[in-house]
C-alpha cells in the first residue's frame, strides 16, 4: 500500500533544508550522507521487492486449502494474518528508525520478509502459513516507514513529490505483481508453491545487501525509541475521519480480491490456471498503479468520491459476474475497482497529512493506517465465514452489494462536506447589489 508524502528542501552537498512537514516524520538531515540515484534506487528497489512477496501466495490459497483441507474462512484467515502482525509492528517500529537509523531497522525487517518467503516455500500445514504470513506482516510493519522516510531523504534532488509518487507506485504496483509473477512462476517453472518464494528470497537478500550500503547514521535523530499509539487529530478531526473511512472501504475491496477472487475465478469458470488466478487477483493494484500518475493535480475530496464511486461500480460487476458467471465481468470489475482504489487511496492519504499536525505527523499517520489495515484483515474474515457456511460465489455476491452501499455511503458524506465547504465559502464573500 502507499506511504504517506512529506515535504522536504533540495539537497545540495549534503546540506538539506527541513520544513515543518519534514520535522514531523523526524527526519533529520546527515551532513555526512550526500544522496545518490543508486541509494534513491536500492531504497525503491527494497520497497518494491519487499511488497511483491507478501502477495505472492495470492493465487496458491487455492492450492494450499486443496492440499491441506481447510476451509474458506481458514483461507481468509491466514490471509488476514498479515494485518494482525503488521499493525502491532508497525506501533512498536514506529520511532524505531529516528532512534537508532534506518540500516539498523531495515536489515532485520527485510530479514524476517526472508524468512516468511522460506516458510511458505517449504510449508507442510496449515500452521505453516499462518507463520509465514505472520513474519511477512512483521517484517512490512518494521520496515515501510523507515523505507518511506529513506526515499524522501535519499531523493538526489530533493523532490519530495517524486519520492511520494515511487513509494506509491512500489506498493500499489508491486502489490499487483506479486499474484501474477506467483502464477506466471506456477504456470512455467517447476514446483509451483516453492520456486516464486525462493526467487524472491533472493531478490530480499539482494535488496538487503543495497540497503547495507547506506550510511549508519542515515535518519539517526538522536531521540528516544517509544511505542508509537494512535492519534487522532484535534483539527481537521472529520476530514481526518472520511479519508480512514474512504481507505478502509478501498482496502476491503482489495483484500477480497487478493485472497478469495482466484477461488472465486475457479468456482465460476472451472479453470484452474493459476497465472489467470494471479491476474484476477493481482488487477486492482496494478491499475491503481497505472492510474495514480495520471492524476495527481486533482484535489484529495473529488479523487476519493470519484474513486468511492468507481469502486462501487466494481463490486457492481463482481456481483454481476455471480450470475453470468462470466470471467470478463470479473477482469472488468478488477479494473474499474483498481481506478477506485488507486485514486480513493491516493486521495485519503493526502487528506490525511494535510490534517496531520506537525508536532504528531507519525502518530496521525500510524493511526490512519490502522484504519487501513483493519479494511485489509477485518472484511475478509466475513467472507470467509460466509464462504464456509453458504459458498464462495454467495459470500462474494453479499460482500459486493454489503461493499458497494458501503462505498456509496461514505461517498455521500464526502459530497455533502464539499457542498458545506462551497456554502461556507460562498456565504463569506462580500455581497454586490
């Protein structure tokens, strides 16, 4: 998923000019460290490497549930795993990189990413994926905010926009890859639950030896590590409230595509191509990749009530599909759901930094993506119950209409804020007779 931006001076000489924004991630400038387009680019390539593997087994849950016999909600389950590990990691490793410097964070984040690859590669059960999903969750909550903070700060002109666009693009679009590289390694190499987990792994162990090349005191602020709890902020506390509201909704919907969407694929259709799993499930983040560049001069409010709708119109299709049973519908709904996402998300983010104070930028920030995280683990979960209790296209069609009004209310309260903002700055402007 993409990181939050910041603002950030142009660095020159290894002197760097800090802002309040810049202040508030505790990002402190190294006169010792001069950026470079290769630090820039192993910090890019972590982040991608990094989110590419915690959607590889995407297509392969409906391997394993065969191999092992669990059930839809066990499936789920495992899936939303990864959220119950990363939320806590995530308040633990909130202040972890100020405190002691980014190297010293990322190695061991991207140490347990390995190990989690290693655990699904040579699974035997059902409890081995929960191990395996549990460590991928730990290892992204420890490392997404230092490797967010280390492009902003490694960015060799100091643009603080550009490093925002490729942390966005390394999750959202390395998100999408991981099904499709999963289903391609399945479709074309031999033993398809192990060979993508061993590539990967060293594709980790070659970003980990980029990301020990940076410098030690890269990000070192001096402070204290503390356990960083969840903020709300005291202005701006709706605008904050609808951008985690808008964040939750795009997220469930993708979670349900990532993890039971490829089951749901073989349910309708009977093909057990797993490449074709992988680009059912991996579509949305790809197009929300693919979409996000496109429009980053349109305001936070009308990109999340465009996006709330688009996603409304996706889950739209996906019940349409329930009935046609018809495999376009279903690649149709991925991407008018990956517009949704990749603008609803893209707009939440930056209404949430905007309402973020200064003095609890990290704070705000960790709590909203709790919020989004719970879109991630929570939602699933009732598909699968009601997966395991009915089928999974009746679990699918109730989460699509539950997912849709849920989208189009939440879109409501953002149409009528913006009427309330234009009233408001309509009534205050001097009337001329």
């Amino acid at each position: 998923m993409a990181a939050h931006p910041s603002t950030v001076g142009r660095h020159r000489f290894g002197i760097a000019r800090t802002n309040s924004h810049l202040a508030s991630l505790s990002v402190r400038t190294d006169s010792t460290h001069l950026p470079s387009r290769i630090t820039f680019g192993c910090c890019a390539f972590a982040l991608v490497t990094l989110i590419v593997g915690t959607n590889l087994p995407s297509p392969l849950y409906a391997v394993y549930a065969q191999r092992f016999g669990f059930s839809p909600v066990v499936l789920t389950l495992v899936f939303a795993a990864y959220a119950a590990a990363l939320v806590p990691a995530l308040l633990l490793a909130g202040s972890a990189a100020d405190a002691f410097g980014y190297r010293r964070v990322l190695l061991p984040g991207l140490a347990f990413a390995v190990a989690g690859v290693l655990v699904f590669a040579y699974a035997e059960g059902t409890g081995w994926l929960f191990l395996a999903r549990v460590l991928q969750g730990a290892s992204v909550g420890i490392s997404s905010g230092a490797l967010t903070a280390a492009l902003t700060r490694t960015e060799p002109a100091g643009r603080t926009h550009r490093a925002s666009l490729v942390t966005s693009l390394a999750t959202t679009g390395g998100g999408g890859l991981g099904p499709v590289l999963a289903g391609a390694c399945a479709l074309w190499l031999p033993a398809p639950t192990r060979t993508c987990y061993l590539i990967e792994a060293v594709t980790l162990i070659a970003a980990a030896a980029g990301l020990a090349t940076l410098p030690g005191a890269l990000g070192r602020s001096g402070i204290r590590w503390r356990v960083s709890l969840p903020t709300i902020p005291a202005t701006g506390r709706a605008v904050f409230v609808r951008a985690c509201a808008t964040s939750f909704t795009g997220w469930a919907v993708t979670a349900v595509f990532l993890s039971i969407v490829p089951s749901y694929v073989r349910s309708l259709t009977g093909n057990r191509n797993l490449l074709l799993a992988g680009v059912a499930a991996g579509l949305v983040l790809l197009v929300a990749a693919v979409t996000q560049p496109v429009a980053t001069r349109v305001g936070a409010r009308p990109l999340q009530l465009v996006g709330l709708l688009s996603l409304a119109g996706g889950t739209a299709l996906l019940l349409v599909a329930g009935t046609t049973r018809s495999l376009v519908v279903v690649i149709a709904a991925a991407v008018l759901a990956g517009i949704g996402q990749g603008l609803a998300f893209m707009g939440a983010i930056r209404s949430a930094n905007h309402t973020a104070p200064s003095s609890a930028h990290a704070a705000v920030i960790s709590t909203f993506y709790i919020a989004t995280y719970l879109g991630v683990g929570v939602p699933v979960v009732g598909v699968g119950l009601l997966a395991t209790s009915t089928s999974t296209t009746t679990a699918v069609d109730v989460f699509a209409v539950i997912a849709g009004l849920g989208s189009l209310a939440v879109a409501a309260v953002h149409a009528r804020a913006g009427r309330a903002v234009v009233a408001s700055a309509v009534g205050e402007q001097p009337t001329c007779r």
